[in-house]
C-alpha cells in the first residue's frame, strides 16, 4: 500500500476536528481554530468545498456557443464553456501538456480553448484537437480536459469538484420554481464587484446570516431592508402577518414565496417584504431600474426573493433588479466576495438605469460588512477570545448557519473515516 508522507498527520488532524466538532458550545461561535488554522482549513476545503455543488456565475454571462467564465475554487482553475450545441460543460482550467492555466480572464469568448503556452488546442466538449509535433505515437484522445460537473438551474450555473457529486435534482426542484418567474437567464450583468475580505469564510457567512448588526452598520440598507427577525427569518415570518399576507397575495400571482428550508439546512428560498412603501435597494425605496426584470413579473412591489445555498451564494431577486453575492475561500483569514447586479437585458444604462443608484445601497452595505468580517477576525485571532452565547432572537439565522457546518463537516469526516 502507498502511504503518503503526510497521512498519519492528516488522519490526527482530522480526528482531532470531529472530537472539536462533538465538545463544542452548541450556543456560542466556534472555537479559534475553526476560523483560522490552515489545518482546519484544508479540511474545509477537501471536506466542503471540494465536494459541494458551488455557484460559480450566470447563465446571461455565458450565453452563446464558445463563451466562458473562469472561477477559482481553492487550488483549482475552473473553466465553465457554453459548447456548440448550447449546453454547459465545465473543465478544470490546466492544460493536459505541462499544466499551464489556458483561459486566464474571468469572462470571454473563443471558438477553440487554446492554451497560451505551447497552443494545444481544445474543442468546446474538452477534446484535444491539436498538438503541434508530438510525435507519431502520441494519442490525442487520451488528453482532452478533465470535466467537472456542472448544472444550470434558474440562471445560476453550479459546478462540483468531487469525483461523484451530490444529487443535484433536490437543489433544483427547490430553486427552480421560486426562480423560473424572474427569467434571468434574460438578464446582463449592469456592474459587477469583488472584494477580497480578511476574513475566514465561514465569518462572512456568520456575519451574513444576522441582521443585529444592521442598525449600527447599515444606515442605506435599513431605509428598505426590515431588521426585524420575524419578518426576515426563518419560520418566525410565518408568525409575522404582514409577512403572511403579502405571502397569500404573491402565491397568487404566481410568485412562489413562502419560506422553504432544504431537509439538510444547506438551502433556502424565501420572499420577504420591503418595509412599507419601498420597493428596491435604494435610498429612495423607489425602483432603480425602470424597465422590470422581468417582461412578466409587473407588479413592482413584490418584496425581495432571498435564496442561501451554503458555501458560495446569497441572493436577492427584485421586482426591477436582482444581485448575486458570490462567495469563495483564498486562504484560512481571506475571502473573495463577488457581487453582481443583473437588470433586464435590454435595459439601457442612463436611460433606465442609474448605476451609482442601483449599486449605492449594497456597495456601501459591503463595504460596512468587510469592515465587520475582518475585525471579527482580528478579535478572533487573539488567544483572549471567548464568546458569549448567540442571541436566540437576532441570530438564530447564525446558529443554523454553524449548526449546517458542524453536521455536514462531521458527517463527511465520518464517511471519510470508513
Ligand atoms: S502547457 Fe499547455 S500547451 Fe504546453
Ligand atoms: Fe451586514
């Protein structure tokens, strides 16, 4: 048997994090290590990362034969290519020479994937249709591009690294129907963001999935967005009426609405409102957009359609604009925040758009919450750290969060482990 140098110290480290994951305060943040040791975060990545269905961009941005986007997920290039028969493929982004990377901007468009450095040339489908003198023996067949997988659901493209993937028919029963209404796959991209955030990933996440900060933080986004709990959360905007009613009302215009959590916790879809009389992310609470997102979506008060799917992606759907928050780890203290603000494709910038008014409101929240992640990271880097129980009525969203990644980490370490 092969055994590799380092086995016997993954092994430990491993096993050592289920122990954690077991001890630890069900009530309170999770331990210094978690947020900040490259051992644990190895293991979220080979555990989590690696493994998970991951939203790596858009359908609009991909839409024809021959364009592509490029995504980074820890240590591995991604190419994801509309082929010639329209449908998606994606491949690890090395070349089958000697490795060098072949598609290195983040989105484009070519016929072939030719990689730069000694141009073997790739069809669309990944096979290896050139190879300058190789040589008479040599077999092009058995050098096209490693695949990954990949699927498209509601204009959001998903790709796994794992060697099986995940069912991906629950995500997209899930998704599908909150989003078909909202036809974003008829959408562009009006502006787009990136951030590189000092701060474990997972406290992105944490500081994303509360809202007790908001008050303090994010004077743009409580001009529209409710800080309440019962109207954003969980079940609890089953008990808020003015959530209820505005439900009953949507459902019956053919927007699905209601609050619905994946059996795994890993997903969910709900449409919360606005507060009163605001319709969009503005500081007016007027449309930024005038041209709806949709032809078939009028009406322009329909709240916010928020869908989680833990690791990679938040997201709110609007009646007049939609925004996607991509999330991605660079290292165990730094994480790659995309955001991107998509309008009705032939929606005219300066014409039906304001850029500055349609990306004012969450530049600034962003920006308030980089602000947060990474001091929470500087105070959780200190060997004083010790925190205190969550609040059970402004952060439940957060226990769920962490409840997610404990079960899903100790239930692959276990199968691992078989
Ligand atoms: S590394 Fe790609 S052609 Fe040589
Ligand atoms: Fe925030």
């Amino acid at each position: 048997m092969v055994r590799y140098p380092n086995e016997d110290s993954t092994m430990t480290a491993r096993h050592a994090m289920l122990n954690r994951l077991r001890d630890r305060n069900v009530e309170t943040a999770l331990e210094r290590d978690f947020y900040c040791s490259q051992e644990d975060y190895q293991t979220d990545l080979e555990m989590i990362w690696y493994r998970d269905w991951l939203f790596v961009g858009h359908d609009c941005e991909v839409l024809n034969p021959g364009s592509y986007l490029t995504v980074q997920i820890g240590e591995f290039p991604v190419i994801v290519v509309r082929d010639r028969d329209g449908g998606l493929r994606a491949f690890h982004n090395t070349c089958r020479h000697r490795g060098s990377r072949i598609c290195s901007a983040e989105r484009g468009t070519a016929p072939r994937l030719v990689c730069p450095y000694h141009q073997w040339t790739y069809a669309l489908d990944g096979r290896l249709i050139a190879a300058r003198d190789m040589g008479s023996e040599f077999d092009k067949s058995k050098h096209g591009l490693k695949s990954v997988h990949c699927a498209s659901v509601g204009g959001y493209i998903w790709v796994c690294l794992g060697q099986v993937a995940p069912d991906f028919e629950p995500i997209r029963r899930h998704i599908e129907p909150y989003f078909l209404p909202h036809k974003l796959h008829q959408t562009k991209i009006a502006f787009q963001s990136t951030i590189i955030e000092q701060a474990n990933w997972k406290l992105v996440w944490e500081n994303n999935r509360e809202c007790y900060h908001c008050a303090a933080n994010h004077p743009e986004l409580i001009r529209t967005f409710p800080e309440d709990p019962t109207a954003t959360d969980g079940n609890s905007a089953a008990s808020n009426a003015r959530t209820a009613a505005k439900w009953g009302h949507w459902e019956s215009i053919g927007l699905p609405s209601k609050f619905h959590l994946s059996a795994n916790g890993q997903y969910r879809t709900v449409r919360t409102p606005l507060l009163e009389g605001a319709v969009s992310f503005t500081m007016s609470g007027k449309a930024a957009v005038q041209r709806p997102l949709a032809d078939s979506v009028t009406e322009p008060d329909i709240g916010t359609l928020l869908m989680y799917h833990f690791p990679t992606t938040w997201n709110h759907v609007l009646a007049d604009h939609a925004i996607s928050f991509r999330v991605l780890p660079i290292s165990p203290t730094q994480t790659q925040l995309t955001t991107k603000w998509l309008v009705h494709r032939d929606a005219v910038e300066g014409v039906d758009y304001d850029i500055r008014e349609l990306t004012g409101v969450w530049l600034a929240t962003n920006a308030a919450d980089t602000r947060n992640c990474q001091e929470n990271q500087i105070g959780v880097n200190s060997p004083a750290y010790d925190p205190a129980p969550y609040s059970p009525i402004h952060e439940a969203g957060v226990t769920q969060f962490v409840h997610w990644y404990c079960t899903h980490l100790e239930g692959r370490l276990l199968d691992d482990a078989k």
